[in-house]
C-alpha cells in the first residue's frame, strides 16, 4: 500500500507563503539597519566595521535568496491549485484570482517589501558612492606620496664646484702627477 503525502490547501500554501514573506521582511530590516551602519562606518573609516558588516550583508543576502526560492516554489503550488492560465502570472495577479482572507496581508507584506527593497537600494548605492570616494581619496594620497620619494629630482646632488666656484677639494692628496 502506497501512502502519499496529504495535498496541501491553497489557506496552507498562503500560510506558508505568508511566514516567507514575514521572515524576508524581517530580513530586508535588517538589511537595512546593517547598511546604515556600513555608512557610519564609512563615514569613520573603520575598516574592522565594514569588514564584519560585510559578513553580515552577505548573510543577509544569502536569507533573501533562499526566501525568495520558497515563495516562488509557494506561488507555484498556490498557481497550480488554482488552475492559474498564465505561468508568469505575478503575486498580486495571484492573490486577486484566489480571493483568500490571507490575500489582504499578503498584498500588505509585498508593499512593505517593497518600500524597504527600495530603501535598501538608495542606501546602497549613496554608501557605494561614499566608498568610491573614499578609495578615490586613498589612491589619490598614495599617488601623491610614491611621487614624492620616487622624482628624480629629490636625489640630484647638491651644488657643484662648478656652481660655487670654488677648486674641487683635494682631501690632502697631492694631485699633481
């Protein structure tokens, strides 16, 4: 006798889908708060910071993606139970041909995502900007400093008998042959 696995139901799946999508909002907070330490850090020049959060940032990240594997498998099961015609057809498109009570805080969840996805975005790109500045400053400043020990003209030798007139120094050796 073969036991098979009991079909889950579309309130299951949207239940499923809804703790996803409250982690990942989570996640995207804390993403968030990482970030605006990252510009502090920045701001100081604490390498040790951004370096830990860095770590953290890619941890982060890593939570996103496996998150958002999860609730596409979800939306999988929620189209295949709903007899969905389009295979692309999106979350919101979804949640409106199901007409679940769950469906209202979905949707809710997905705009919260969204403002934080968007946040997290122009966090990220002003600390990329303030990083490309500070590397810019740093290279900068190294250029400057190899160029001091490495001109010619630091090492030329100073005057020249021929420029102070004066005879060549003879060091008490006789130098006439």
């Amino acid at each position: 006798m073969v036991v098979q696995a009991p079909k889950e139901t579309p309130q299951e799946i949207m239940s499923a889908m809804e703790a996803v999508m409250v982690n990942e909002f989570r996640v995207c907070q804390s993403l968030l708060t990482v970030l605006q330490e990252e510009r502090q850090a920045l701001v100081q020049k604490d390498v040790e910071a951004l370096s830990k959060l860095v770590e953290q940032k890619e941890s982060l990240l890593d939570e996103l993606g496996s998150n958002e594997e999860t609730r596409r498998s979800c939306m999988e099961k929620l189209a295949q139970k709903s007899n969905a015609q389009n295979d692309a057809m999106d979350l919101m498109g979804l949640l409106r041909n199901l007409q679940l009570t769950a469906s209202e805080r979905l949707y809710r969840l997905q705009e919260g995502i969204t403002a934080l996805q968007s946040k997290i975005r122009e966090l990220n790109r002003a600390n990329m900007a303030l990083a490309q500045m500070n590397l810019e400053r740093i290279t900068a400043l190294q250029e400057y400093l190899v160029s001091l020990f490495s001109s010619p003209s630091y090492y030329q030798p100073s005057a020249t008998s021929a420029q102070t007139g004066l005879p060549p120094a003879s060091y008490g050796m006789d130098q006439r042959g």
